[in-house]
C-alpha cells in the first residue's frame, strides 16, 4: 500500500517561537527547540519526523510563513 | 526514504509566497495579523495581480503592512483607509484596491469613512482586522471589545452603563446597499484558514468585477493585547468571540 511521508524545513530566523504550528500538527511532529536562534525566540522543530505526512496544517496557520512542506508517496 | 531525500523541489507541497517578501514582519509571535498578510500575498501571486494591485494601510499594528508585501502601497491617515481607498480606486480603476484596517481603525475614528464608502458602493475590498482591542498603543478598550472583557482602560471588564455595547459594524455594513459581499472569518486553524482564503479571494474579484464593495471582517486575536499565549487566545476566541461576532456570510449577492 502506498504510504505518504512528509518533512518540514522551518526557517529558523524567520521562526518566532509561537506554538501555534506544535498544537496545529496532527502528527505531534514538531516541539520548539531548547535551543534559541539569534532573536532569542525558540524555534520550531521537527522531533518525531517519521510521522509526518506533509498534510501542510502547520504551514497553513504559522502567522509568520515560516514553514516550507515536501511531500512524497513511498 | 530520509528526511534529507523526501526535502528536494520535486515534492515541494508548500512554501512562502513571494509576494511576502524576507523582511521578518514585526508583529508579536503568534498574532493573527500575520496569517492574514500571507493569504492576502498568496492571493495575489495566484491571480497574478502583483503588478496590478494598491493595498492601503492603517493606522494600528498593520502600519507597517507595506514592508512586507511586495505590492503598490498607500499609508492613511488613522481610519481614512476606505477614502483613500476610494480615490485610488476611482482614479485607477484597472487595479485591485484593498484596505486592510484594525477595529480601532475602521470601527472607531474611521466609522464614517467606513460606512460612507460601503454605502456608495466603492469597488474596493476592506478587509478588517477585529481583535476587539487598540493592539498597538497597548491593549485599550474598542468599540468592538465584548462585555466583560478586560482591557487598559476598562481594567474590571466592559460594562455596557459605563461603556456602551459593542459595535457590530460588519452587521451593519451588511445592511448597505453598497455592499455586495459582507462575510466574517477567523485564522484559527486550518479550516478557518482556508475559508478566510476563498473570502479575500471573492473579495478581491468582486472588486475587479465592479460589484461594489466586499467586507471580510476576520476575528482575529491581540495575544499581547488579550494577555494570553497565542494558543490560548485562539481558544478564548473561539469561547468568547464566536458567540458576539459568528463565523458566516452576512451577505453574498
Ligand atoms: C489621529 C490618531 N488618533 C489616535 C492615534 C493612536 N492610535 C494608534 S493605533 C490606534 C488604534 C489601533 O487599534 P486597531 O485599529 O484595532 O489596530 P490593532 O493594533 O489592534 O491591529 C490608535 C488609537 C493615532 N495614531 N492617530
Ligand atoms: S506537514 Fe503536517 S504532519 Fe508534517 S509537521 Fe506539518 S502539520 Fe505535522
Ligand atoms: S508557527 Fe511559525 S513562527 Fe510559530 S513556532 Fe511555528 S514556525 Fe515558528
Ligand atoms: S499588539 Fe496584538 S495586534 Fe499588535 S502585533 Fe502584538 S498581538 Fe498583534
Ligand atoms: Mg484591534
């Protein structure tokens, strides 16, 4: 059966730190980083990629287009 | 198949516009303003309209929208964007003409401009920010602030003997004959998203089509303004702003 995979590349300066794609993913794919990046904000994530199924949900509604999804069918 | 092989152009499914252009926008992290610019940039790089549109600013935390879409731009004065708007649009009538205007901004000061233009009908597309608070100078009570909720100047909760009700100038605006479009949405999730979408999208072609003119009222939330995280404020606006502005088409002719 075909199976979809997904991956996410967050713009890590671009990114705020505002949660809003971690609560958005229906995955539970992305988590903000410890790590901060040089604004001092804590970037989003991906910590479970194999789940992700590049739906694009977390793009859609990051106020800051942070977000870029690939998606392929395997 | 690895994250590093599945990341290549050819399975590229979502990516900034570039009509949004790479100065990092100034808004708080998590504010609806943001979503709101990056469908309007992505509408007009799906009609090819870049060349061909005139956004006008507000006085509010968009003051700065022209920054950060690569489009034709006029600033006016705090809620005089539909005058403005009126003007650009008569005297260019090949362009697609928005304003993009807060609830302090266009249901307050700019009431009149607001409803004068709508009345006459103007071929323009208003799209109208309500986070029911003054975001910009810090979190003072607007027109649209509901009962109860706390503000800087109303710091126990709107009271409607001390403060008047709330104004719904979108149900208002609705009653015009001017207006062909009037509708309200929100950018809470992916569904809302893609519904304020297609509305700026029929905003803006009604426009174009000389219809008259289209509101797209998006409730939105100030989450430094409401006090709470970003994600919290999309859950209390949901609670509490759905019941006093709901989500629907108020007019669609
Ligand atoms: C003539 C004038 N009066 C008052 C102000 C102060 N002022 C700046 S922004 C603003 C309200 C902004 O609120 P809103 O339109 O809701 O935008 P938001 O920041 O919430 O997006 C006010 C009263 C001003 N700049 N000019
Ligand atoms: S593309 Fe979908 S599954 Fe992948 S991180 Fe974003 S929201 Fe989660
Ligand atoms: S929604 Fe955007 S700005 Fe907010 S944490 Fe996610 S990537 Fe960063
Ligand atoms: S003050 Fe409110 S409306 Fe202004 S940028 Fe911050 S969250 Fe957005
Ligand atoms: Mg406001």
């Amino acid at each position: 059966m075909a199976k979809i995979k997904g991956a996410v590349v967050v713009n890590i300066e671009r990114c705020k730190g505002c949660n809003l794609c971690v609560v958005a993913c229906p995955s539970n794919v992305l988590a903000l980083n410890k790590e901060a990046n040089s604004k001092g904000y804590n970037y989003s994530i991906m910590v479970d990629p194999d789940s992700c199924v590049g739906c694009a949900a977390c793009a859609y509604v990051c106020p800051d287009a942070c977000i870029t999804v690939y998606k392929v069918r395997v | 198949m690895t994250t590093n092989e599945i990341i290549s152009p050819e399975n590229l499914v979502y990516t900034k516009t570039k009509v949004l252009n790479d100065t990092p926008m100034h808004y708080c992290p998590g504010c609806s303003h943001g979503v709101v610019h990056k469908l309007i940039a992505e509408i007009i790089e799906e009609m090819d309209f870049q060349d061909k549109t005139i956004g006008i600013a507000p006085v509010g935390c968009a003051v700065f929208a022209y920054k950060y879409l690569d489009i034709d731009w006029q600033q006016a004065a705090h809620g005089r964007a539909p005058a403005l708007a009126t003007a650009v649009k008569r005297l260019l009538p090949d362009r697609l003409v928005f304003t993009y205007q807060g609830d302090g901004d266009l249901a307050a000061i700019g009431t009149a401009e607001t409803i004068h233009a709508a009345n006459r009908g103007e071929n323009i597309a208003i799209i109208f920010i309500n986070n029911g608070i003054y975001g910009m100078t810090g979190g003072q009570m607007a027109p649209t602030t509901l009962l109860g909720m706390k503000s800087s100047t109303s710091p126990n909760g709107r009271t409607a003997p001390l403060n008047g009700n709330p104004l719904d100038i979108t149900k208002l605006l609705a009653q015009l004959e001017g207006t062909c479009y009037v509708t309200r949405q929100s950018v809470h999730n992916v569904a809302s998203v893609r519904k304020t979408k297609k509305a700026i999208r029929k905003a803006f072609e009604n426009s174009m089509e000389g219809k008259g003119t289209s509101v797209v009222e998006v409730v939105s939330t100030c989450n430094s303004g409401w006090k709470l995280s970003p994600a919290a404020s999309n859950d209390w606006m949901v609670e509490n702003m759905f019941p006093a502005y709901p989500i629907c088409d108020l007019k669609d002719l």
